[in-house]
C-alpha cells in the first residue's frame, strides 16, 4: 500500500494537504510538498519550509475551526473570533523579527523576506493576539527581540522573579 501510494503521488507529482480531508479542499492551503510540520531542538513543534519563497510571496492560505474563546493554537481573527488551527497556522514559533505575516482579514501568510528552504517559518504573536494564551519568555536571538512576549493590549506579568528557564518560552 505504501508503495503503491507513492509511486501515484510521483507519478502524477501530487502532494497532500497537511490540513485533514474534512477542509474545504483548495489549491491555495499548504501541502505537504512545500511544508513540514516538524519538532524544533527547543520549541515545541513548528512549521519548517521546504521550498523558497520570496519576499512578498503568499506561502499559503489558512484553515481551522472558529472559536469564541483562544486556544493554545488559535489566532485571532477580530475581538469575538479566534481561528482555532492546531494543524498549521497554530503551530508558527514565535520571532520578535519574524520571517512571515498571518494577514488575518484574508487567511494568508506572506513572505517578509526571503525564506530559504529548510528555514524555520516565525511569526511575531503580537501581530495578531490582543492577549496571549500565554506570556513567554522569547529565545529568537533577534536584534530588536522583546524578550518578554505579550499580546499587543495586555499587560505584561514579567517578573524577575520568574525569568528564569522554568517559564514556557514558547506557545508549545
Ligand atoms: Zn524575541
């Protein structure tokens, strides 16, 4: 079964949706051609690239389920709403410098620069999250990182106290 499968998807160059069956299909969601769900050294599970993308370039389109309350892998869509997404979107590791933007009013994530192929795909949490499932202590390394990640409307519960390794640093 599995080499009859394979030799279908090269015969025909056909890749999977990584989103299930039961998604809407359409050609512009991310496949399993172009992306790997993968677990990181130290961040939980993310998305890797698997092709380039050019700056500017939409990687793809999102799914989920919509939700009056966040989850652990939701983004938020408007001050009611909140695109439950464990599959895709949900599972971007946050950069204070990200390589990626979820533009929420369309479901698309955009290129914000060059992405090679095997680069980690990021996102900055802020963007999109008034409140984070969370707050976390942030490892992007980038030159402008927040170190302290919030919600872009919430107050931060940083406390020196805490900052230290226990703190989850990641929406994992
Ligand atoms: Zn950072």
């Amino acid at each position: 079964m599995g080499l009859k499968k394979h030799f279908i998807y090269s015969k025909y160059n056909m890749s999977k949706s990584i989103y299930p069956k039961d998604f809407p299909l359409s050609k512009n969601l991310p496949k399993d051609c172009d992306f790997a769900v993968q677990k990181s050294d130290n961040k939980g599970i993310g998305i890797k690239a698997k092709r380039s993308f050019a700056k500017g370039e939409i990687l793809c389109e999102i799914q989920g389920q919509l939700s009056s309350t966040m989850t652990l892998h939701s983004l938020q869509i408007d001050a009611e709403r909140h695109l439950h997404d464990p599959w895709f979107s949900g599972l971007l590791l946050h950069s204070c410098s990200p390589n990626t933007l979820v533009f929420m009013p369309s479901l698309r994530i955009i290129a914000q620069e060059n992405i090679q192929s095997g680069d980690w795909l990021t996102m900055d949490y802020a963007t999109t999250e008034a409140i984070l499932y969370r707050q976390f202590k942030c490892h992007c390394d980038a030159s402008n990182c927040r170190g302290w990640i919030t919600g872009y409307n919430e107050i931060s519960f940083y406390k020196e106290s805490e900052f230290n390794e226990n703190i989850p640093h990641d929406k994992q």
